[in-house]
C-alpha cells in the first residue's frame, strides 16, 4: 500500500470522485481517501503517471 498526498479535495464529494477514479486504474484493488489529512492510500500497484493523470482528471492535485 501506498499513501499520496492529494490537494483541493474539500468535501465528501471530492473525497468520493477521487477513489472512484483511482480504483478505476488497472492495478488498483482499493483506495481509501482521507479527507482530513488529505490523502488517498492505494493498494495495489498503480502506474504512477496514469495515477497523477487520473486524479488530476478530476481536478485535484497529487503532491
């Protein structure tokens, strides 16, 4: 498992569009945000750059 920092997420929705759309890449068996600390934790083995571009996709920014 792996934790990511993630920017601008500020709600349950933005917590809810962001594991969705990690947990739609291949490789990813589940991903769990937390909204308070800002962090999405994935398990499972990702491509990092499909991971940024997806989470970007839904407005939002890996650090």
């Amino acid at each position: 498992m792996q934790t990511y920092k993630v920017e601008g997420m500020t709600c349950q929705h933005c917590a809810k569009a962001v594991k969705e759309a990690v947990e739609d890449l291949p490789n990813v068996d589940e991903a769990t945000v937390n909204l308070d600390a800002k962090t999405v934790t994935v398990k499972g083995n990702p491509d990092h750059a499909a991971l940024k571009a997806a989470i970007e996709e839904e407005g939002y920014e890996l650090v």
